[in-house]
C-alpha cells in the first residue's frame, strides 16, 4: 500500500510543470490547474519523439517543470537537522566546505528530481484529476491544494499540493502529500540514516548516480 501511494505522488507530480506566461502563480489555486492543462497538453503533443527517445522527458520537466517547484527549499527540507548541525560549526574552513557541501547537494537534488519526474511521464495515461475549490489564502506563506486523482476501475487517490509564497509573491510547489505521506518526509527518512553514518559527500554521489540512470519509471520496485 505504502509503494503504490508513493507512486501516485509521483504521478500526481504531473499536475505542477509548465512554462507558459500565462499560468498564474500569484494564486495558488490557478497555478496547480493551469499547470496541469498546459502540461497534459505538451505531454500528448510530443508523444511521437518520447515514443522514439525517452530522455527528451528530461527536456520537458526542466523546461515545464522545474519553473514552478521550489526545489531549494525541498532540498533544505530533506536536509533537515543537518542544517542546523553546519549552523553551528565554528572553524571558517570546515564551515565553509560544509556551506559548499550544501550548495552541490542542492544541484544534484535538482537533477534527481529531474530525472525522477521524467520517469514518472512514461507512465502518464490521461488519468482524470479533479481540483478543490479556491479558498482565501491572503497572508498565508504556505497553502495547500487537494486534488483527486480519479482512474476508472481504480479506489480515488487524494492528493495534497504544499505551495508557499517565495520573497516575490510568488507561488511555487515543494512538497506532496496522500494518505498522510509526505514525498518529502520519506526521502528524508531515506536518507537520514546515510547521511548520518556515510556523510553529504556520500549521499551527494548516491543521487548523483541516480540521476544518471536512463529514463524510466522506478516507482513501483526500487528504493527510489
């Protein structure tokens, strides 16, 4: 159960990229359902060269994708206490490898994110998703959209969108929830244990080598 909730989170990522000028990211509502129409659209546009080369996935998701994910403050967020832990270093130099450290993991969490999400559209099948209704959300930093991802044949999935207002008064995703699972909280989990016994440069190289793989979907019976 806990795989195949993971793996509509990674699905439902589908809803959040796009480019175009047109999507409204001062609201955090319009943003998610003018994302997903945009990209659903592109998705089934470009089918033809995705059917013949699956990496130009990764040319989407960065170009559709990644605009509207704030995948800093994801990173951070997965890094957790080790954060606060390069806070507290007091020698100039190993504080500011660390700081260093920090800046590559959030690189290479960027291009694993890529590569993930450019495996999870090889399994996009035109599901049918339902959006809540729009809500107040003036002075809050942090909003949450519920969708529902409806297939026929299949029990609902309902799904969680974090977003949160950056410096801009802009709107940007990081983080997913259903059934009470964060995707945030269980890469963390993940590599909590790594980073503590193996260290950054360690889990840096892990993610790095990930993100290297061929494009495909891994969802169902990897760690990843």
């Amino acid at each position: 159960m806990l795989k195949r909730i993971l793996t509509m989170l990674f699905v439902s990522v589908c809803l959040l990229s796009t480019a175009h000028a047109e999507v409204d990211t001062k609201d955090p509502f319009k943003m998610v359902q003018e994302v997903a129409d945009n990209t659903f659209k592109r998705v089934t546009a470009e089918q033809p060269i995705i059917v013949k080369n699956k990496e130009h996935l990764r040319v989407i998701v960065e170009e559709e994708l990644l605009p509207y994910i704030d995948y800093k403050y994801a990173a951070y967020r997965v890094l957790g206490s080790y954060i606060q832990k390069v806070r507290a270093i007091e020698d100039p130099e190993e504080k500011k490898q660390a700081v260093e450290n920090i800046k590559v993991f959030i690189d290479v969490f960027k291009r694993y994110l890529v590569a993930t999400y450019a495996g999870v559209f090889t399994q996009y099948t035109n599901q049918k998703v339902e959006f809540s209704q729009d809500r107040d959300f003036a002075g809050d930093d942090i909003a949450i959209v519920r969708t529902r991802i409806v297939e026929p044949g299949k029990p609902d999935i309902s799904i969680d969108f974090k977003v949160r207002r950056d410096k801009d008064n802009e709107w940007r995703a990081y983080d997913m929830i259903a059934e009470g699972i964060s995707l945030l909280d269980a890469k963390q989990t993940e590599l909590h244990g790594i980073l503590r016994q193996q260290g950054i440069e360690y889990v840096i190289e892990l993610l790095d080598k990930k993100s290297k793989l061929p494009v495909q979907f891994r969802g169902k019976n990897s760690d990843e």
